[in-house]
C-alpha cells in the first residue's frame, strides 16, 4: 500500500525555509495557485509566507515596483489595502486573492495583436496619409492606396524615429513584437525603407491614471511629441532588421508585464535614400504586439511621477 504523507508537514515548523525553497522552484503561478486547493495547511503556509507575489516578482520584475494590491468591490472608489480593523492575517489573504486572479488573467489565450490603438510618431512625411494609423492594417495596401507610415527625410542616416501604441488593456504580458518594413512598389526599384535595428520600450504616461480612465483620450494620433509625457519602465535590446517586405518577428528575451498600456517602436538608423530628393527614410507597413492581456477587472492607478502603481482587481 503506498502511503503519502505531507512534506510540508514532515519537514516540521523549524524548517520553512526549505518547505518554501521547494514550492519556489515552481516557474508557472497557476502551479502555485493549484498548491493552495491541496489542503488547508498548504494554502495558509503560501498565504502566511506571501509566496505567490513572490514567484509573481521573479517571473516579471516589474511588479516590484507595485505599491501594493487592492480588491474593488461594485465601485470605482480606492479602499485601503488594510483598514484599521484588518488583521494582519486578513491583508494577507486580501493580497494572495489579487495574486490568484493575476495568475488566472495570465492563463489567458495568447492574442496575435494586443495593439489597441496608435498614439503618435515622432515625425510624419504627408500627414494624415502616411499616418502611423496606417501601421494598424496587415496589409500594405487598402483597396487601390498604398498604406504605410513613412518619417520625414534626413540627410543623416542615424537619426532614429519612433513609434507609440496603446495596448488594449493597462496589464499585457507581451512575448513579442512584430514589424514589417514598407516596399514602396509604386518608386523605380521597388526600395524597402527598413531600420537597421529595432528596440522596444513600455511603461505608461507621467501623470496619474484614474480607476476606469481612457488614457487615449490625453493623446493625438498626430501630435509628435507624446513621448516627453510618457516614463518607461522596460527597453528591450536591439534587434537587427532585415532590408525585406516581410513581416518580422522579434522575441523579447522573456516575456514582460507592460505595467500602464503603452508601447514603443524605436527604429534605429536608416539605409534607403528616396531618389527623387535623395534623403533617407524609414518606411513602416505594419506592427503588431504578441501577447496575453489580463481580463477587464484589472486596472492600474499610476500614483505619481515616483513610478509607484497599485494593481486593483
């Protein structure tokens, strides 16, 4: 007869450490939410030792920077995250249930596109019909009209350019960013108006988000200088781009918790000059941002300018 025993439990109330070295070496925290149903020692012992943010924090750093988390219940106003008469043990509680929904909002399906909605360029060559709008559409044409962004010329191939989204919820796991230079089919030569490389920025706008706020509505399509209103809290490394019409995939080296929504292109260096001015450009078609965003019960409230956020669900 086999016989099971708890190794919680075994390894006695004068060895947590190891008990909590041993649940830690989980790498998914639905794993660890599903330790919680075995029994109620095992959920008490992962509750009392915060061990479900901790493994949130290993797996994406950013959360650190997250002030605390709070449970909204049928309201939109803040409640404190431990009012007076809480116990100890119940702030507790309170943040591992946060935490859980976290990790059932990560298991959502993957999404091809998290991009929401474009938010500005830094330059634009003929606005609005080299707008970054077009940028949205997977294909380099709509109907008879050539769509794609285009920046302005430079005589000096570094100048870099960049290219702001917002994503369709304030909390997005993102694994990948993808970008397709523009073919100019109508130009002698067919020129691809590629970068030399591509980097990628998120994190989220200066200034305070309120509960249930539309952060697009603080910015312009147009407008050209949204960035110096947005911090971010990520930059990836750089990637090469290839001088092809394709769409192409870049892998961040671990998937990333965009905290705030908001996304960067930054296309860095130009190789194809226009014949007919001999200037560079950079020519954009299409980009799309691969990822999981967490269900609509969660939000975020950028506190201040300090970078300090609370997660609310």
């Amino acid at each position: 007869m086999e016989v099971c025993w708890d190794f919680i439990q075994r390894l006695g109330p004068e060895s947590p450490n190891m008990a909590i070295k041993i649940l830690m070496c989980l790498e998914d925290p639905s794993d660890l939410v599903r330790v919680c149903s075995v029994s109620s020692s095992w959920r008490q012992f992962v509750i009392a030792n915060g061990l479900l943010k901790q493994l949130f924090i290993r797996m994406f750093p950013e959360v650190s920077s997250i002030a605390r988390a709070i449970e909204v219940k049928n309201t939109i106003e803040l409640v404190e995250a431990c009012p007076e008469n809480s116990t100890e043990w119940e702030c507790m509680k309170r943040d591992h249930r946060v935490y859980v929904f976290l990790a059932r909002g990560l298991a959502s399906i993957t999404r091809k596109d998290c991009i929401l909605e474009a938010i500005s360029a830094s330059s634009t060559d003929n606005y609005p019909d080299e707008s970054i709008e077009n940028t949205l559409e997977a294909r380099d044409r709509v109907e008879q009209r050539a769509s794609y962004w285009s920046s302005e010329g430079e005589n000096d191939p570094t100048v870099p350019e960049t290219l702001v989204y917002k994503l369709i919820a304030k909390l997005c796991v993102i694994t990948e960013i993808h970008v397709q230079p523009f073919q100019a089919f109508f130009q002698y030569g067919f020129p691809i108006y590629s970068a030399k490389a591509v980097r990628f920025r998120m994190g989220h706008p200066w200034f305070p988000i309120g509960i249930g706020s539309d952060s697009g509505d603080e910015f312009d399509a147009g407008n050209e200088s949204t960035d110096s209103a947005l911090i971010w809290t990520y930059t990836s490394p750089e990637f090469p781009m290839a001088q092809e019409n394709r769409l192409q995939k870049f892998k961040l080296p671990e998937p990333v918790l965009c905290i705030g929504g908001i996304v960067q292109v930054e296309l860095l260096g130009r190789v194809q000059k226009q014949e007919m001015d001999n200037l560079y450009y950079i020519c954009i078609s299409h980009v799309q941002v691969v990822g999981r965003p967490l269900s609509l019960p969660f939000d975020v409230e950028i506190l201040d300018s300090s970078i300090k956020q609370i997660i609310t669900a």
